[in-house]
C-alpha cells in the first residue's frame, strides 16, 4: 500500500478510537438551602 493510504487508515484508526474512547462524567453536589419555616402569627385569632 502507499504511503498516503497507510497514512489515510492509521488516522481513520485514531478518529474511531477517540470517538469510541469511555469519557467520564464530572458530578457536581451541591449542598440544598435549608427549608424555611412559615412564619406562625400570634395575634388575636389564635
């Protein structure tokens, strides 16, 4: 084969196997806002 074939194939090779590499996803936690409480009214109803 000529050298520009061999050259055409070997980066078609890398193309597939990058393409088909395991990429990792980056987990992210964030820490949630604590829940408020409703207010309780104490007025002349209670």
């Amino acid at each position: 084969m000529s050298n520009t074939l061999k050259l055409v194939a070997m980066v078609g090779l890398l193309v597939a196997v990058s393409a088909c590499a395991r990429q990792t996803e980056e987990f992210v936690v964030v820490d949630p806002e604590p829940i408020s409480v409703e207010p309780v009214h104490l007025g002349k109803f209670k």
